[in-house]
C-alpha cells in the first residue's frame, strides 16, 4: 500500500460530521407511512439509536447500520473506528452485538490493498465484540465510506431506550467531547500526536462495558453521542422521555486538545447544522463561554454513551465504568420535570 495516500484528504466531510443535517433528514422521513407490526418495541418515533424487535417475551433483536467517510489517515485504524461507531448503537440499547454485515463503498480505480487493510480493521473490531461478521454488500464509487450493519439481542425487559430518563436521574458520560475538532484537526491541521493518538484511542474503544455495567446497574435510558452532537442527542432523549436534561459544563469530560483546536477554528459543518436542530430547546444558563459551547453541539463520531440512572446508584455505576478503561467517564448533569421556564424536551446548560 503506498504510504503517500491520506485517507482524509479523499472525502470532503470526515466521520459523523458527514451527516445528513438532521433538520433536512426530518423533512425527509415525515409523513411517509412506514409499516410496523405488533412485535415493533422501538421504530422510527423517538429517534433511538437503534429499532428493537420481539422475538419472544424472552428475546428481542436490536437492528442498526452506520457507516461514514474517513476520519484518519490510516486504512487499518479507520477500519477499526467505523466497526466500533457502528457497534455502539446496540450497546446504547443495552445489547449484546451477535452478527455484523460490512457495507463498502470504494473506488476501485484505487490500491485495493487499501479496501483490504480497512476491513482488516473492522474485522478485528468485530471479533473483540465477539460479532460474526456474515457479509456485506459493497459499490465502487468516489468517496469511500465503510461501516456496519449489526444485528444484536437483548431480554425484552434490559432495553435501554432515550424515553424513560426519570426526573431525580443522574446523566453519565463515557467519553470525552471534541471528535468532531480533532478530526477536523487532522484533516486540516498539525495537532499533537498525543492528541492525535488520544482520540483514535476513545474512538476506537468500544462501549461495551459501559454497557454491560449499565444493565447491571438497572440504568433507566441510555443514547450515545455521535452526530447530533451533545446538544442533539441530548434533546432527543429530553423530547422522547418529556422531562428535562441539565447540564455543568464545568463537569464534561473533554478530549485532550480539542479545546485548542476549537480556538483554532477547526469547527465541522455540523456544528452549525446541530445549534439549527435543537434551537428552540435549548437554555444557557450563567455567563456562556463561547468556547466550550463549540463542544456542545461538535459531532461525536464513536462517541461516548450518556446514562440516566438514579441519583444512588450513579457513583457505583461511574466507579466501575472507569475501572473498566473509561478513565475520562463522569456525572455531567441531571434530569428535571418540565416547569414554566423549561417545556417538555428541553435541554439547559449551566455555564
């Protein structure tokens, strides 16, 4: 494989950050009468990670797919990244990933020992999760693009869906924020390799314990955080749940260098596209620091998951979050019932 082939300088939007904007995604899926049968747990309504389908009153399979566009350099590792990105959403759901199919997009006038060394990534992925991967589909076209489309199974009972966040509930994040910079970074910049080698580090860690642990814990909603955005995915589970999320800006964790990236401008189109989204639910509270307000709506690719569980059993939660590798882990906020300043579904960031 030549070595003077930069994954990122291929593509024109890198990771999550290439997105659909998901105000135009919503015009889009509107009114159109999607067919779902009585063993549907979870759909389209709610915007959840993922659709969740009974197959008994013992079983229930949790169905996604995510692919995007390079987010490093390096084949094996972008491979690696898009597997883990992919995976999450079964975890989100509090599930157990069990079989995978690979979608490729690559132009194939290129050094195929490129595509090889991309799915070398995304296989050895897979078998960390213990997830089979049984096919895939693939087309030749300009931008390459890879990712997942995962099947997992879950008991009916231990869905952990972004609608029943209870008022009294702690919020937990696993990850820090700043993807969505530090991949622009990268792509445009010459960041720190520690920072470089920091964020292909939470990217590429899957959230597997994080998920496993907040079963456990009996955690009441979970989401991950990916390209929406804190803000985005936040209101999501704020609107499905119909209570309200707040937030200390103070306590969110936050990828090394991604503050300095931010100062230096190496903001992705989605930071723009998110602040549109969730605009009308959002209340900034304190003296706003416009810095850190980038991180808020800045698009996580493999980003961390956000749990809400009740006030006493968070700590214990946390702790072994963070004895299992997510050091960066922390209690970020709390979730209210609606009041006359806040409606149902809004999100409120204290500066």
């Amino acid at each position: 494989m030549s070595n003077k082939v930069r994954l990122t300088q291929m593509v024109t939007s890198a990771g999550c950050a290439a997105k659909i904007f998901p105000y135009i995604l919503n015009d889009a899926l509107k009114d159109i009468k999607w067919y779902q049968d009585e063993n549907v747990m979870v759909g389209f309504s709610g915007n959840d990670d993922a659709g969740v389908y009974r197959l008994s009153d013992e079983l229930a399979l949790i169905q996604t797919t995510d692919f995007f566009t390079p987010v490093v350099d390096d084949p094996y590792t972008y491979g690696m990244i898009a597997a883990a990105n992919s995976l999450s959403d079964v975890y989100a759901m509090g599930g157990n990933p069990i079989n995978a199919l690979n979608i490729v997009a690559f132009p194939q006038k290129e050094d195929l020992s490129i595509l090889k060394e991309i799915l070398a990534g995304g296989a050895d992925k897979a078998r960390e999760a213990k997830c089979s991967i049984v096919g895939g589909h693939s087309v030749d076209i300009a931008n390459i693009l890879y990712g997942l489309a995962v099947t997992g199974t879950a008991h009916p009972n231990n869905i952990k869906g972004n609608d029943s966040a209870k008022a009294g509930d702690v919020l937990i994040l696993t990850k820090g924020l700043g993807t969505g910079v530090l991949n622009n970074s990268v792509k445009y910049a010459n960041p720190e390799q520690s920072d470089i080698n920091g964020l292909i580090a939470s990217m590429s860690r899957l959230n597997r314990n994080a998920s496993e642990l907040m079963v456990k814990y009996g955690a009441s909603a979970c989401t991950d955080v990916t390209g929406f955005g804190l803000a985005g995915h936040s209101m999501q589970m704020a609107k499905a749940s119909k209570v309200v999320l707040n937030f200390n800006i103070s306590n969110l964790p936050v990828l090394q260098g991604a503050m300095k990236a931010i100062r230096e401008k190496q903001l992705t189109r989605g930071d723009k596209s998110n602040r549109i989204y969730t605009q009308d639910f959002v209340t900034n509270k304190g003296t706003v620091d416009t810095e850190k307000d980038h991180l808020l709506y800045d698009p996580q690719t493999s980003g961390g998951l956000l749990i809400s569980i009740e006030e006493i059993k968070a700590e214990k939660l946390l702790a072994e979050i963070r004895d299992g590798g997510d050091e960066i882990a922390g209690i970020v906020g709390f979730v209210t019932e609606s009041n006359n300043d806040c409606k149902s579904g809004s999100i409120v960031f204290n500066f």
